[in-house]
DNA sequence: CTAAATGCAAAGCTTTTGCGCTCGT
DNA sequence: ACGAGCGCAAAAGCTTTGCATTTAG
C-alpha cells in the first residue's frame, strides 16, 4: 500500500494531542504569511502526518474524513498554492494525476515497482554530485531535478518482446 | 524553438526523394507485424523526422500538413499503440500535455531551461551505472528510468524567496 | 471592514471511446 | 471477405474558474 521504507499516515511527532497545535506544514504556511483558514490548517494537518504521495482526491477523502467542512475544489486551491509557495513538490508517476511530496522532507528519489506499484524512496549523494557536474558541463544552475527508477523484482527481463503494460504508468498504490 | 544539440525536423536520412520508401520509424511498425495503413506510415514519418519531442497537437499538426488525411483521434490511437510496442516511449516535462521520444535514438535523459523551454539531450555513462547500482541495492532490475533536470542558465538563484512558476512547467518551447 | 478564501457547479483540457464505414492483408 | 483501423463526435478524467457568500486579519 505504502513505499516499503516507512509505513503509512503516521501520527503527529510527538507533540501534544493532535487537536489545536500548528502542524509542521501550517507552520511553514504562517512562515509565508498565508491566511489560515479552518480548511488550510486541516489540508495542512493531512500533509504533515502524510508519509506517503497522495494525489488531490486522496487529500480529499483523508481531510473529510478528519472533518468533512472542505470541497475539493479547495483542496486543488490549496495544493497549487502551497506548490508555488515551495511548500510542495507535485510529482508524476504515471497514471495521470499529479502527487503532492511536502519539501521539507528533504530531496530524495523513487524507485516504483512496476508490478505492484510500491514506491521506495532513497537519497544517493554521489547521484547528487553527478547531476550537478552534469548541469555545470552545459552551463546550468540547477533549479529542480527528477529522477524516477522503475523496476522490478526478478532477475533481468528479457527485451521486452510485447510490452503490454504502460511504462510509467504504475499500478496506483501508493498513495492513491 | 527546438533544444540546442541539434536542429529542428529534419530531412529523410540519404534516400531518395521521400515519398515511397519506408521511413525509420515504418520500419520498425512493419517488424512487429503492425498493419501499415496510410494514417500510420504518415504519422511514422512525421516520428523519423522529428527531433524534438513532440506531444500528439504538434505531431498531429505536422502531419496534416504533409497530407492532411488524418484525425486527431488517430494519432493519439498510434502514439499509444506505438508506445505499447516500445517504439515509442512517453515523456513528461509538464504542460499537462505527453510528449513523445522514438525510443531507437538510445537512451537520453533531458535537461530542460526553465527560462526559455528549451530542451537539452544528453547521456551519461557514469550516471547509467550509478542508478543499476542504485536498483540493485534495492533488490530491483531496472525497467525504466527517468532523469530530468530543470535548471536556469545564470549563477546559483537565490533560494526562491516567493515561486511564481510552477515547477516542471515549461514555458512550451520544444516540440510544442 | 476589505481583500481573500470557499463551495458549487459549470467549463476547460487532454485523452479515450462507441459506432458505422473503410481498408489492409 | 473479415477483422483491424479510421473519423467523428460524444464522453471521461483531472483540474480550473465564475460567482455569490463567508471569513481571516
């Protein structure tokens, strides 16, 4: 259901019960100065105790659940404002909705199971290294980078003789 | 317009007058038994020339303007059915829109100027080996990989006081 | 109090699909 | 001839937006 390095929607970390303390995302949200509305605190609350990639819909149904006073029309509003805000990174592993990754989770990576779309998440400094050399040879800065492995369990597979299945486009679990 | 390595489409490879030769792309239909109808040979040759990447308006564009015997419907039905044989390999540089790459140019990954759109090719063989080690560690045999980086052409950027851009959307320069 | 945020439903975009006709093989 | 492919237009997903109402600061 989840990436194999941590489990699910964890619990609030550490603080008092989880009821009237900002969260770590509406912390950064009142860093930037956004309004904080009843909806913005709770879409905030459902990032900051996410472990995992939700897309828009599963924001959704994860907030209504906490308190049912939000439509998703705001949750769309929100995760784009929070996206422009440096708050979020969107993410697209195939399938065709956008995935939400809070950024100060730190920069990291996927590995996707095309079988059984499990996303394992992984950091690789010599890789870091490796893409900035790789932007300084053609005279860039790096302002955001990408890199998605997609893999498979087995032994190597033959070449491919009939691929049925739509690279990328993963098997929503994780996260949806 | 196009990314800085190379020019825009370009002509057929040495043959002779393009009109009834198959292209590269044709070719590779016509190995896996693919039904060569007169909507697929026209958009297979719109691939072999094209350099850029493409999504299904800019492809379909370029082919009715060769001959204008095909509906948007049917491309976007052949750069599927393409993709599934593993001609084709599908990309996303955002943009809400798939962009399309022959997968026979061999493997590339893509740095993309979020200035200007602009797309850059590139490989890396230190970087292929870094991500087989990267799966192994994991247990996974590589599938499929995605590298892409996104990056600005002057001195390292402040770190982004306020975004105004959405990451990953290009301005739609390349192939658009 | 004022500008910003929300809800709802309608609209927008890209992509897919049902169906009758056409065309490779 | 027959099944695969095509065009058209309708429909399906995901996401955005107009407008009237509510709310944060």
């Amino acid at each position: 259901m989840d990436h194999a390095t941590h489990t699910h929607a964890k619990a609030p970390q550490g603080k008092g019960p989880q009821g009237a303390d900002p969260t770590r995302i509406e912390r950064l949200c009142i860093e930037r100065g956004l309004k904080m509305t009843g909806q913005r605190r709770l879409i905030a609350r459902v990032l900051s105790e996410a472990e995992d990639h939700p897309d828009v819909e599963e924001l959704y149904r994860r907030a209504i659940a906490l308190d049912s006073k939000v439509s998703i029309a705001t949750v769309y509003r929100t995760v784009r404002l929070l996206e422009e805000k440096g708050i979020l990174e969107r993410r697209d592993f195939g399938g065709g909705r956008s995935r939400y990754d809070p950024a100060d989770r730190g920069h990291h990576h996927h590995l996707i199971d095309v079988d059984t779309g499990t996303v394992i998440e992984f950091e690789d400094e010599e890789h870091e290294r490796l893409v900035q050399s790789i932007a300084a040879r053609y005279g860039f800065t790096l302002v955001q980078q990408r890199l998605e492995l997609f893999g498979k369990k087995a032994p190597a597979p033959a070449p491919a003789p009939e691929a049925k299945r739509r690279p990328g486009t993963a098997t929503k679990k994780d996260g949806g």
